[in-house]
C-alpha cells in the first residue's frame, strides 16, 4: 500500500501570515526524501491554502506524481490540463466547509463528471473520483470511465468507537466490490495513528491519501529543535 501526502496545511500555515515560507514544494521534497509515494495537493477555488502557483511548481520541481484535488468546475478543469498532474481526484466543494465534506454525488452529477473524466482521461491523466462507501457509487463511477476511486474514510475516522465497526465493514464491501469491478481503490480523510489500524482492515488498497495528521505531527517532531536552533541564534547577544 502506498502512501500520498496531502501538503495542503503546510500552505495553509504560509497563507496566514502571507509570508513565503513554509513553502509546500519543500515539505514535498521532505515527504519524498521520507519514502512517500505521491503528493496531494487541494487548489479550492477559494485559494484558501494551495495557491495556482504552487500546483505548477509541485508538478516540476518534486520528484513524486502529483495528484491534483479539485471540484468539478471549469476553471480549474483548464488549470488541470495546463498542469498535467498525474492524477485528478474530483472532489465536492462548498466554500463555507472546513474541509471536504462527504463524497461526490456522482449519480446526481453523472453528465458533468463524464464530460471531465473523458477530457482529463484524454489529456492523459488518471482520473479518481472521491466518493462515499456505497456500491451502487461505485458503479456509477465505472459507468462514468473513471479508473480510479478514494473511499472518503472521514465518517469512519471520525466516529465514536463504538460506531466504527458498522462503517468499516462498509467501507470494506465497498472496496471489494470496486476492485470487483476493476477499479483502482484509494482511501483517504481523517486518517491519523490512532485509527490506521481499522483502516489496514479494508482490502485492496492501493494508496492512502493522508494530510492534517501528519503536518500536525511533524510539528510536534520539530518543536524541540526549532526552539534549540533559535536559543543557539539568541547566544550571540552582546547587551
Ligand atoms: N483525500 C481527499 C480527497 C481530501 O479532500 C483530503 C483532505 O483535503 C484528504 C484525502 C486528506 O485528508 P486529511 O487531511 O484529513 O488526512
């Protein structure tokens, strides 16, 4: 199982004091350095973390495949095609939301996402849909010529534990009956250390898709020698 990290809140860090740093394209040649897999980043229409730019850079300047988040609309859609990203995954998107909520209604939006799967599919890119536990979803996005779907596992990470077991065997139908269908099976949202280990449980997975966990724990990792390193600059002081 691969790993694809989410860089989205290191840009997110950046853009609340507008400086330049931290830049995602250096947490993107760290995460590679550290073994990852892939790298996500989410440009929402509201620019709120990933800004255009950055997408660009993460496309040529790291050495990961690059898996773009995006809804469905049409500006970014030409973004897309100007970048080539080696993957797209359509997500929903609503301005006011913290952060992605819920997975596409494919059924709902089945003209609209056909015409874009078509046009990224024949730009040359992976096209993945993010979508909820449901089989007759899963059929919908074959119907659509999508290769590719991410299991939103944030209702299953976010649970109370004793609500979990239902929504995990969920998710595990789900992701046999995609694979049954022979789509290429993704996981990803709120998954952290405490709850990997139900989502180890769901077969066939290719990648999972991880963000807020890890940048919030590596400042946790990297607390201690930011205080020593600014302590050792202050030695210098003269009175
Ligand atoms: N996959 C998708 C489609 C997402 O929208 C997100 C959040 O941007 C993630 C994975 C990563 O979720 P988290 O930041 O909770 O790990």
């Amino acid at each position: 199982m691969k790993l694809g990290v989410n860089i989205d809140h290191v840009a997110t860090l950046r853009q609340a004091r507008g400086t330049v740093y931290p830049d995602p394209l250096d947490a993107a040649i760290i995460c590679a350095r550290a073994g990852a897999h892939g790298i996500t980043a989410h440009l929402r229409e509201d620019r709120r973390h990933i800004q255009d730019d950055d997408i660009y850079r993460l496309k040529e300047l790291q050495p990961l495949p690059l898996n773009l988040e995006m809804a469905n609309v049409e500006s970014i859609v030409e973004i897309a095609l100007s970048v080539k990203p080696a993957e797209v995954c359509i997500v929903p998107e609503k301005r006011q939301e913290l952060t992605t909520e819920g997975g596409l209604d494919v059924l709902g939006h089945f003209e609209a996402l056909k015409d874009t799967v078509e046009c990224l599919s024949d730009a040359g890119i992976e096209v993945s849909m993010f979508v909820d536990a449901d089989i007759e979803t899963m059929v919908a996005c074959k119907d659509l010529g999508a290769p590719t779907v991410e299991l939103h596992t944030g209702s299953y990470c976010d649970a109370e534990p004793n609500e979990r077991a239902i929504l995990l065997e969920q998710l595990i139908k789900t992701a046999d009956h995609a694979h049954e269908l022979g789509l290429k099976v993704n996981a990803g949202h709120g998954i952290n250390m405490e709850n990997l280990g139900g989502i180890l449980c769901i077969p066939n997975i290719d990648t999972l898709n991880i963000g807020h966990s890890i940048i919030c724990r590596s400042v946790f990792e990297g607390l201690e020698g930011a205080v020593a390193e600014m302590l050792e600059g202050m030695q210098d002081y003269e009175g």
